[in-house]
C-alpha cells in the first residue's frame, strides 16, 4: 500500500532523527513529506519507530494509507513522480 508521512516537528534535532528514520522506509517528496510503500508489518514497525522520536505533546505526524485504486489516482503538478515500488533482487 502507499503511505504518505506528513510531519510538523519543532525540536531541529528530533525533526531530524525523524527524517532519517522515514528515510529507512520511504523517500522524500517534499520537505516534509515522504511516501513509501510498504506492507502492514513494515507500516507497523514504522509507526513504532515514530512514537520513539517524536514528542506528542510539540509533534505533528500524519500516516496516511492509500488503496491501491487511490495511490493510481495521485496527481502531480511540477515535477516529480510517485514512489514506486522497490525493484529487489535476491540471489
């Protein structure tokens, strides 16, 4: 599935340790926007790392999940592309 991060973190450092994490999982498509695809268990695990970097209290981090029919419906204006699927290959 397409999942979409969108973060507004005050603390540099922590605004930081956040966007490497979502790094490990997706790329980035604007500042503070990643995309990724991902399985349940891997959006699992990244919703576990984001509650391990973030303050609730200061944090804004919104996951979005998309279905497959939505993701094919993304519109982009300038440029840029959709977040593929990783091509793997195991040997």
């Amino acid at each position: 599935m397409l999942i979409v991060v969108s973060y507004d973190v005050q603390n540099d450092r922590r605004r930081t340790r956040l966007a490497h994490a979502l790094k490990d999982f997706g790329q980035r498509v604007q500042y503070s926007v990643f995309e990724a695809r991902l399985k349940a268990e891997q959006l699992d695990t990244l919703r576990q790392r984001i509650e391990t970097l973030i303050d609730p209290a200061e944090d804004k981090v919104r996951v979005y999940r998309l279905c497959a029919e939505c993701s094919e419906q993304v519109e982009i204006r300038g440029h840029g592309a959709v977040t593929e699927d990783p091509e793997v290959y195991v040997l």
